[in-house]
C-alpha cells in the first residue's frame, strides 16, 4: 500500500509499505531553498516511516546546484544515518542523460566506490525497476547480515 506523507507543487513524499521504500518525486526544477527544505522533509518522513531505504525521482527535477551537492556529500547523508541508524540506502532515479553527465564529471561519487558494509549507500539508476531492484537486493543483504 502506498502511503502519501507529504506534497508541495514540487515533491510528492510517499511511503510504500509492502517495499518498505519512502519514495521523494521532484515535480519540477528546484531553487536551493526548496531543495534542502525538500530533503528535510523528506528525512522527516525517513523518520516517521522508520524508512532505511529510499528512492528519490528526479527526472523532472534535473541536477541539483553545486552547493546543494556538496551539502549533501557532506552533510546531509552524514546526518540521515545519525538520524535513522544504519544502513541507510538511497537511489537516484534519474533520466539517462543525467547519469551521463555524473559518469563524465565524476562530482557525485559512482554506486561502486561504496563498499556495501558501509552505513550509508547510494546508487543512480535510469529506470525504476532497476531502482526498486537495487534497493530490495540491499534489503535482502542487510537482512543476512543481521
């Protein structure tokens, strides 16, 4: 069942319970105000669902701005793990021509330079179903390892 949290004319917050995967949807581009109020949100709906694993849209949304990707290298997943307890597993849904350009420029580090003992893990990914898959196959690991 899919649960709706929150929405603003740019996010839709969602929770899917049968996945345990909170789901962000970017609507449009963002400003850098509304892109770190959107991800204070959506670390609040990590923490009222117990949410460990999520999956964030952003073909509609695009890149973020510099400053917003260095505070969320930084900072934000940083504080997302302290805030929910590890693992926290994130992926990026995004259209393919944005992955192209994180490939080439290298600013956001690549799915395989996070070894998978590690708290927090990210991936991109351009389809949905590749997204859903990576973060169940992340679930069934932290599951074993438990």
């Amino acid at each position: 069942m899919n649960q709706p949290y929150a929405a603003s004319g740019h996010l839709e917050i969602s929770y899917q319970d049968d996945s345990q995967v909170l789901i962000g949807r970017w609507l449009r581009p963002t400003t850098e105000a509304e892109a770190q109020q959107d991800y204070a949100d959506l670390l609040a709906a990590a923490q009222h669902f117990k949410a460990h694993y999520w999956l964030f849209d952003i073909r509609r949304r695009g890149r973020s701005a510099p400053a917003t990707l260095t505070w969320l290298l930084t900072d934000y997943y940083a504080q997302a793990v302290r805030e929910l307890g590890a693992p926290v597993r994130l992926v990026y849904f995004m259209a393919p021509g944005l992955r192209q350009e994180f490939q080439a420029d290298g600013v956001v580090p690549e799915p395989t330079t996070y070894l998978a003992d590690l708290p927090f893990r990210m991936n991109q990914c351009i389809t949905e179903a590749e997204a859903l898959a990576w973060l169940k196959s992340e679930q069934l690991s932290a599951a074993r390892a438990s």
